[in-house]
C-alpha cells in the first residue's frame, strides 16, 4: 500500500548529494536535516528499487506504535524497509517487534534494513517445555557454554557460513553491543569444545525486557547446536525471562517446544513484556551439563505430582488385590459349607 509508504512532504532536495554515509549510517538517531536528507535518499531507493515502493517505509521520528498498528491493519505481508542504519534505530525497531535484517540493492546505497513483522512469530512462551534428552546431554559433557564473551567472533562466524547474506551488512549489531541503548541490548551466546576451547557454536541476539530474541546464529560440530538451545533455555528460566522469539517458524524449533503466535497476538506480547526487569545477562564460561542439569522451578512440584500419582496407583492395585483375596475366600468358605 504507497499510502503506508511515502507520507508527509518531501522537499526537491537533490537526491544525487545524499550520501549512504551522510544519511542512512548515523550513529545517533537522525533529525532536522539528516532526517530530511534521509527521507529524500528513501525516495530515491524505493525509484531505483520499485518494489520497495509497495512496502511499508519506516524512518526515524515515526510514532511507530501508531504506524505499527497501521500495519497489523491493512498490510498482509511481513516486510518492510527503511535506508537508516542508525544503531538507535533499529533497536527502536527492535522494542516494537520488528526483527531488522537487510538486503542489498543497486544503488543508490548498497542495502537496506528489512525490519520483518513476521505473519506468524515462532516463539517459546513456556521454557519449562524445553527439555534436553539423555543423548543431549551426554553431548554436553564434551562443550563449555558462556555469554558474551566473544561477541565479534560469533558474528563473524555467522557471516561465514551464511555468507554476507543479511547479517553481513548488519554492522551496527556490534554498535548495540558494545552501547546498548535504554530499552534494547545485543548480546552473544557462545559454545566450546570442552578439549581445544574452539568456538564451535554462537547465537547472536537483543534482549527488550523479558524477551529474548534470536536473530541469527551458527554451529559447527554436530551437537553442538542443540546443546546451545537447551543451555540457552535453562539460562533465560533462570533469570526470569518469559518469551524467547525464535523468529521464522521452522521444525526443529517446534520440536524445541516452540508455537507459531499470529502477528497481533505477538506484538502485544512484546508491548506487554519489553519493559520488563530480568537478571543480569551473563554467565561465565561453564560446562554446559551444569545449565542443562539446574533444576526447574516446578521440579520439585513435578516430581511430588508423580510420586503422588504412583502413590495412588499402588493403593488402588492394593485394594483391587484385597478385594479378589476377600472374594476367593469367600468363595472357599461358601464350597467348604455345601
């Protein structure tokens, strides 16, 4: 729909004097001129890149909720786009649900951001559901499991094994990394071999209170990857997160125990949970049976529940066979007086 693309007025400014440098990489979130500048590039983008024009545009000093909203609405795919690359940006884009990742174009810059509302967001909404096998965790006696410690180092392993792709023009991850604004923190998941201390695995993801997104990741040893999950789960149990944003559906991340939650159930989510107050995201480098072994908060409850229910189990069997032994004597004594 353009009516959600190109609002407002756009001044005759000279598109070929906007540079990708001067008006969608700004550090700070852009205003005055650099927003008119980079309302002026948008233009330009979506005339050399028509299909864009048919997509939702986002720019800095949007009311965003309003123009989310808009779009849960009248727009029936999960695209959008924007030329600002700015860090302060897109983790505003972040708090309100967007998963930001890009595409490159041919000119006039070489990509744009494609913050993605997904239809339908695959999520975890009860961690207690994810659950390591016996196999996985004898997996995890050979891996050592930390969090940010080496969070260049993931992304650019995640770079190359998908290729630049998307993440590779998503520099300002490392931007919101290392200065996380008010509401939005990028942060890395990383996983070793216990004997060489290699990376073998990594997840790279931003936090918006009690939610824990994962925007990418990678793996390398066969295991490895599975073993980073359930780590990963029992960490955010343990420090109180409700919603780990799985992004796009997919199989295995079902089997994880994640649901696929319809676009405007999620983003009340997110607007009920972003503000919320967790623990501290850390976690030294530790054997990763340590986080798989930690026990859940309803263990005990669980465990009652199952004693309880074979408890009741065993008496019933006990009456049952109380009940034949009373019969069968009677029956004795009945054939003994005939």
């Amino acid at each position: 729909r353009p009516s959600l693309c190109f609002e407002g007025t756009l001044n005759t400014m000279d598109a070929s004097s906007v540079t990708s440098t001067s008006a969608c990489q700004q550090q700070e979130m852009p205003s005055g001129q650099e927003l008119q500048r980079l309302q002026v590039l948008a233009y330009s983008v979506a005339s050399s890149n028509p299909y864009l024009k048919y997509r939702p545009l986002l720019l800095p000093g949007e009311d965003l909720k309003a123009k989310t909203q808009r779009i849960l609405d009248t727009y029936p795919d999960s695209f959008c786009w924007t030329p600002c690359f700015a860090p302060a940006f897109i983790a505003e884009l972040c708090y309100h649900g967007y998963l930001p990742i890009a595409t490159p174009i041919t000119r006039p810059i070489k990509a744009v951001v494609l913050p993605k509302l997904h239809m339908e967001r695959c999520c975890v909404l009860d961690l207690n559901k994810v659950q390591a096998s016996r196999s996985d965790k004898k997996n995890s006696r050979h891996l050592k499991f930390s969090v940010n410690k080496h969070f260049d180092e993931v992304f650019q392993s995640c770079v190359a094994q998908h290729g630049m792709n998307w993440i590779g023009y998503m520099e300002m991850f490392k931007d919101l990394h290392r200065n996380p604004t008010q509401h939005t923190r990028f942060v890395s998941v990383e996983v070793y071999d216990a004997e060489t201390d290699k990376l073998v695995a990594g997840d790279i993801g931003y936090i918006c209170g009690s939610i824990y997104t994962s925007a990418t990741g990678f793996c390398t040893q066969s295991g490895a990857g599975k073993t980073l999950l359930c780590s990963l789960a029992a960490l955010l149990r343990r420090l109180g997160f409700r919603i780990w944003d799985l992004g796009m559906g997919m199989k295995y991340k079902m089997e994880l125990g994640a649901i696929n939650v319809k676009r405007p159930v999620f983003v009340r989510l997110v607007q009920k949970y972003r503000d919320d107050v967790v623990s501290p995201f850390e976690c030294d480098i530790v054997p990763a049976i340590d986080l798989l072994k930690m026990q859940r908060p309803d263990q005990d409850a669980d465990k009652a529940s199952v004693a309880a229910k074979k408890a009741a189990k065993a008496a019933k069997k006990a009456e049952k066979k109380a009940k034949a032994k009373a019969y069968l004597a009677a029956r004795d004594e009945k054939a003994a007086v005939g």
